[in-house]
C-alpha cells in the first residue's frame, strides 16, 4: 500500500510539472532532448491490462517502425503507459497522448520509468499524427495547435489545402520533418 501511494504522489508531482507545458509549448529541440525514443510508424496493436506488481491499469502499444531515430531500432517497438480502459474501468492521465491501432505517428517518448512506463513528451508535443494529401499522396505530419506553436518557426507554409483536417493542422511534409528531427537529435547528442 506504501508503494502505490509513493507511486501515486510521484504521478501526481509529475502530472502537475506536466500542466505547466500545456501552457507554454515545449520547442522542438527541448521535446528532442528530453526523449528516449524518437521513432515514426504505424500502431500496429493497443492493450490494456491491470499489472500485477503494481495492481495499476497500464496500455502496451506495439509500432511498426518506419524510421527509428533513437531507441527503438527494432522492427516492432512495445512500450507501456500508465493508464487505459480495462475489465470496465477507464483511467487516464488528463491531456496525455494516447495512441491507436491503425493510426501513424511520430512519437517522441520520456526514456522508460523504473516502472516501465513511458509517455509522450510534454503531454501532447511528443506524439504527432501522420496523414496522406488526398491530391498527391504525400505523407505530411499533423499536429494539433500545441503542437503548431512549437513548430512555428519549422512549418513549411505551402502545403496544400487539401492536406487540412478538422482536428489536426498539417505542419509540414513528412520526409522534411523527420530529416529536421534527425539533424536536430545529432546535434543533441553532441
């Protein structure tokens, strides 16, 4: 019972340093910095469970990944966060990312907890949506308008309207992003 409250009360210390990124976006070069896996692909399975050691529901994401940039140079990577819907009950950290099968993504990732946990970075910075211009087929990362703040000076202004969705803001064409993202993590690691 005294580990689940010294767990809960770090969560909680954690969640509300987090809040204070929902109010001023993280820069791109901080979310680089501050990740332990930087990784594009597709969701390939989502599972929620309640964890034995822990007795806490957590989520197991697997990716298929298209292009590893740190960490997760596997073909499928697994991680696991803290939270999701199981046997009825449904909990989860407010405003946190969370992913689903199908979708493609950049993610950015805190390194794994001693718990094994992970999460997107910032909350919301670290997890973009990968979408398809419908007139061209180019892959363009989405983001929503955190996420546009903290790409301002990064966006390619000329995509096409086409590539506009009712939720996310396209930010700029995929093979640009994830080329910007490269550079900038090898410069991190200097």
């Amino acid at each position: 019972m005294r580990r689940q409250f010294i767990f809960l009360y770090g969560l909680i210390v954690f969640c509300a340093g987090q809040a204070s990124f929902a109010q001023s976006p993280l820069a791109l070069r901080q979310v680089i910095a501050a990740s332990g896996f930087i990784f594009s692909g597709q969701v390939i399975n989502v599972r929620s469970e309640r964890e034995a050691a822990t007795g806490f529901i957590v989520t197991h994401t697997t990716v298929a990944v298209q292009d590893a940039v740190r960490g997760a140079n596997a073909k499928h990577f697994t991680f696991t966060q803290y939270g999701g819907s199981y046997q009825g009950l449904n909990v989860f950290v407010a405003d946190m990312s969370y992913f689903a099968a199908g979708e493609e993504v950049v993610a950015f990732l805190y390194p794994t907890s001693t718990l094994g946990l992970t999460s997107p970075v910032g909350v919301t910075e670290g997890k973009f949506t990968i979408q398809r211009d419908p007139a061209t087929g180019k892959k363009i990362v989405a983001g929503n308008l955190t996420q546009a703040k903290m790409m301002e000076t990064a966006i390619a202004k000329t995509l096409p309207a086409s590539a506009a969705s009712s939720n996310l803001t396209p930010l700029m064409e995929y093979d640009r992003f994830i080329k910007l993202v490269r550079e900038m993590a090898e410069a991190d690691r200097r």
